[in-house]
C-alpha cells in the first residue's frame, strides 16, 4: 500500500512540474511578437506571381474604362460594394416607380403572363445549350 501512495504522489509531481514548465512556454512565445514584413511577403512566389498577373490586367485595360470605374467607384471595396448593390437596384426600383398603385387585375395579369413567357423562353435556350 504504500507504495501506490508513493507512485501517485510521484505522479502528480511530475503533472504539476510539467504543467509549470507548459505554462512558462506559453507564456514566453506569447510575449514575443509574430512579425511579418512587407519584403517576406513580396519574396513569397504566389505573391510574386499576382502581382505580375495583376500588372498585366491593368496594362491591358483601357485608361477609358478605369477613369469611369474610379468615377462610378471612388470609395474602398466595403463602400463600392453598397454603392454597386444600389447601382444594381435602382433600374428596377425605377420601373417600379411607375405602375400605378390602383393597377387594373388585368393588366397585372398580362404583365405577370410576360414576365413569365420571359423566363420560359429564358429557360429554354439554357436547355438547348445544354443538349
């Protein structure tokens, strides 16, 4: 018996100076900072390579058509992307604008009857496509 009251107190020294030593460790490498640089970033070869690629696109593009993007975009990818969403809405919220709000049943029928014919026709050319 009291050998196993020895072996669990051995035991549980060893946990205890074990889980000392981890806490140190941990402690240690979370003092010491994980830096990065702009030059280790710039040596990665997949960086290296969209940079080139991304150089290229904007050689090709048009001065013409990047003056429009910078005036129909000028703010950063957050702002552009709400303001493109209300670029995107604001034709059909255009249309909307002007059907009336006392719309006879069936004219509503015969726009819904095209809008409908639309997207069926729509539909089939993606299935012949596909064939």
């Amino acid at each position: 018996m009291p050998c196993l009251h020895s072996t669990r107190r051995t035991l549980l020294l060893v946990a205890l100076a074990s889980l000392a030593v981890g806490t140190s460790l941990v402690s240690e490498t979370a003092n010491t900072p994980l830096t990065v640089s702009d030059v280790d970033i710039q040596a990665c070869a997949p960086v290296r390579q969209l940079s080139a690629l991304k150089d290229e696109l904007e050689a090709a593009q048009s001065p013409i058509m990047r003056t429009v993007f910078s005036w129909l975009f000028p703010f950063g990818p957050g702002w552009n992307s709400v303001l493109g969403t209300f670029y995107i809405s604001s034709v059909p919220n255009f249309i909307l604008a002007f059907i009336p709000a006392q719309i006879n049943p069936n004219t509503l029928n015969t726009m819904t009857a095209f809008a409908h014919e639309a997207k069926e026709r729509g539909g089939e050319s993606v299935r012949h496509r596909e064939a």
